[in-house]
C-alpha cells in the first residue's frame, strides 16, 4: 500500500478493496461497544476520522526526527495526544454521548488501525499524502460501523439516530441490543462485500 500515491487508488482500496474492518479485520471491539446506537457510532467514528488523519499527518511530518528505536513509542503517543484532545471536545460539546462511549473514547488510542497506517503508510510518505490515507482509511471503518449500527438500532428499536421510524406495531428484536448481534451483522457484511468482490473479480 504505500507504493500506491494517489489519491484515487488510496480511496479505493481504503473504502472497498482493502477495507480495514471486513477486508482485514481491525478494529472490530468498538463495531461490538457502540454500534447499537447511530448517534454513538457517529461521534465515535468522526473521532477515529480525525485522530487517524492527524496522526498519520504528524508522523508524516516528523518522521525524519524520530529514532528507528523508539519509533513506536513516538506514534503511540502522538495518538494519544489526539485522543485527548478528541475526549475533551467530545465532553465540552456532547457530553451525553460522551457519557454514554464511556471508556471506548479513551480505547481509540488501542485502535489496531491507527498505529497499522502509520507505521505502513505515514512513516514513509509525504504529509498531505499520508493525512489522505489516514481519513479514508477511517472512512471505510465508519462506513462499516455505521451500517453495522443503522441495522441494530432499526431492528432493535425500531428507530434511526433516536427517531422511531418503524410502526407501532413493530416488535423489537432484544438480541439486536445485545453485544453479539454485532458479531452476526459484521459477519453479513464482510460476507456480502466478498461475495461482491469475487463477482467484480477482485481479490478477497
């Protein structure tokens, strides 16, 4: 992936090809904590968005002043310095749904895929180039989660972003609530996308 410069190919392979969530499988402990709820998973992804892109931009920046020895020490806590600053808008601005991500906010800095596009991407990369990268890649993991909870919260409450959309008579379904659903509807998706895949004629 980091041969790959433009910003086309990028956007492609970080959306669809290369997805990091149902091509490569990361991330997925928040796809099971916050995507029963739209509204969460919204305010949590937009926080991945914009932690990833800054990261990758900083590292990109400052990868030349960075010891080979202490490489991954420096990138962690770039991230967490973005996390933190994230968490203090996020309580600042919407302090219920920060109340309500709890300690998942903080767990960002544990996010697989923010440290995988650095250290893949960003440390050997131009800065614009590399912030690029950064946010689609986060893009295509919002674009998972954020399907993952549009199904859970429809069927296990019968609304979107808070609004009941489905009829009274709708019957909500519990296990939608419940952790594992994200596990099945997770599985949907990276099983529908591959099957996609192979008809297009894609690796997958």
């Amino acid at each position: 992936m980091s041969s790959v410069a433009a910003p086309g190919p990028i956007l492609k392979e970080n959306l669809w090809t290369n997805n990091p969530i149902f091509m490569q499988v990361l991330g997925i402990c928040s796809a099971l904590a916050v995507t029963n709820l739209l509204a969460n998973t919204m305010i949590m992804t937009l926080a991945v968005v914009g932690v990833m892109g800054m990261t990758n931009l900083t590292v990109a920046l400052i990868k030349s002043l960075i010891p080979r020895k202490v490489r991954m020490m420096v990138q962690t806590l770039i991230i967490a310095s973005y996390v933190i600053v994230v968490d203090i808008i996020l309580r600042a601005y919407v302090p219920d749904i920060s109340r309500e991500l709890g300690p998942y906010v903080g767990l960002i800095i544990t996010n697989c895929i923010i440290m995988g596009r650095a250290e893949a991407f960003a440390q050997s990369n131009p800065p614009l180039i590399s912030m690029w990268d950064g946010v689609t890649s986060a893009f295509g993991y919002m674009g998972v989660l954020l399907s993952i909870a549009l199904i859970r919260e429809l069927l296990g409450f019968g609304s979107l972003f808070g609004y009941q959309v489905m009829p009274e008579a709708f019957e909500p379904w519990i296990i939608m609530v419940m952790p594992p659903s994200a596990f099945f509807v997770l599985g949907i998706i990276i099983w529908v996308g591959k099957a996609i895949m192979e008809r297009e004629g894609a690796p997958a």
